[in-house]
C-alpha cells in the first residue's frame, strides 16, 4: 500500500520538474528502483496509471530500472551480487548489505517538443 504515497510523490517530483518546460507530451519516465527498496514494481505502474489521469503525465510509460542489491565481502574488498544467500563467491565469507539496491529515483523524463 505504500506504493500509492511513493508514487504520489513521483508524480508531483515529475510535474515540478516539467513546470517551466516547453513540450506537447510526456512519453516516457524512467525510474531506477533497487531490488531492496521494499517497492513492488506492479502496484507502482497501478497506481502510476491511476495518479497520473488528468494530468500532464497521463498516457507516459513507466519505465521501471532495475537495481540490483550489492553485497559488501570484509575479507576480499570486494562487491557481489547476491544469488542464494549472502556468502562471498570468491571466499565464501558471509557478505554485508550495502545500499546499492536501496535506491528509488527518476533517472529522466522523456517528452515530445
């Protein structure tokens, strides 16, 4: 359910950024969400449908990006990727979260002059 306040925001952070921009239409916005930021790609796209309807946003595509969560090895100094669980590839020490895959954020805003 927070989705629908996440994605409020995300369409009032759009239409703030396009406030002073000349353009016919908005195509596409494309938004960076990492696998680790609680948010569920399918009910950001509902609701984005749904806030954007009668606004300057309606009829763009939701262009989601997905952000892998990396892990942190203390022994190796190395990231990786999580596959099962939490353990180092290279040494098989168990790896620490990082914030890469925490990340929500519009990465750009397309539009038709």
């Amino acid at each position: 359910m927070h989705e629908y306040f996440v994605t409020q925001q995300l369409v009032k952070i759009a239409e703030d950024e396009l406030k002073d921009v000349s353009f016919k239409r908005v195509t596409r916005i494309k938004v960076v969400v990492g696998e680790l930021s609680g948010i569920i790609d399918e009910s950001l796209k509902f609701y984005f449908d749904i806030l954007t309807k009668g606004t300057i946003l309606e009829g763009a595509q939701l262009k989601i990006i997905p952000k892998k969560a990396l892990l942190y090895c203390q022994k190796c100094s190395e990231y990786f990727e999580r596959t099962k669980d939490f353990t180092c590839p290279k040494c098989s020490s168990l790896g620490k979260l990082t914030e890469h895959g925490k990340e929500f954020y519009i990465e750009s805003i397309e539009v038709d002059d």
